[in-house]
C-alpha cells in the first residue's frame, strides 16, 4: 500500500484536536499569517493570557517564555552571548513577575 502525501485539510484536522472551539474558527484566518511579528504579538498575547489565568501553571509560563525567549533570538539573529543574556533577562523577569503576582492574577494589563 502506498501512502499518499497529507493534504492541508489533513493538518488542519490534526491540529484541530488541540483547540478550543473558538480557535477552530479562527484557523483558517491564523493559517493565513505570514508575517513573523504577527507571530510574536500572538504568542506575546496567548501568554499574557496564561499568565493572566494560570500564573501557578510554571511549567507553562516558563515554556511560553522560552519560545517567546528563541523566536526574538532568531528574528534578530543575536549571537550567542546576547542569546544567553536574553534568556538571563527572560528569566528574571518572568520571577518578577511570578513573585509581585503571588497566585493572585496580578494586574491585568501588564505587558509581556
């Protein structure tokens, strides 16, 4: 038997299981994207939100830091050093704001 390549409505499917209702809808608009800062502002955004909602969910918040962290790193091409002094600065701030939020939910309009 041969398998046949997947089809784009194939992916989508796939990735459909992961989200909610809302998102589903709004697939075929986010497909649509192409520009890297849009990218950023929604990550910037969905992890305002986690921060926002779950703020005792670390693993969570420290993985959204993380990708946020690599895709500025790759935007700007930083070099090894600043790579690393990012994610140093990354990661005190995410403690900062941990900590001055205390589980409470903090301001809601702090950026990120």
């Amino acid at each position: 038997m041969v398998a046949r390549a997947p089809r784009k409505t194939d992916k989508r499917r796939f990735y459909a299981q992961a989200l909610t209702e809302a998102e589903q809808a709004d697939l075929g608009t986010a497909l649509q994207v192409d520009g890297f800062d849009e990218e950023l502002a929604a990550l910037r955004l969905r992890l305002r939100t986690a921060l926002e909602r779950r703020p005792e969910d670390l693993p969570l918040v420290l993985r959204g830091m993380d990708v946020l962290r690599r895709m500025v790193a790759t935007k700007y091409g930083l070099s090894q050093k600043d790579r690393l002094a990012l994610e140093s600065a990354f990661a005190q701030e995410t403690l900062r704001r941990m900590q001055a939020r205390g589980g409470e939910g903090g301001d809601e309009h702090d950026a990120v």
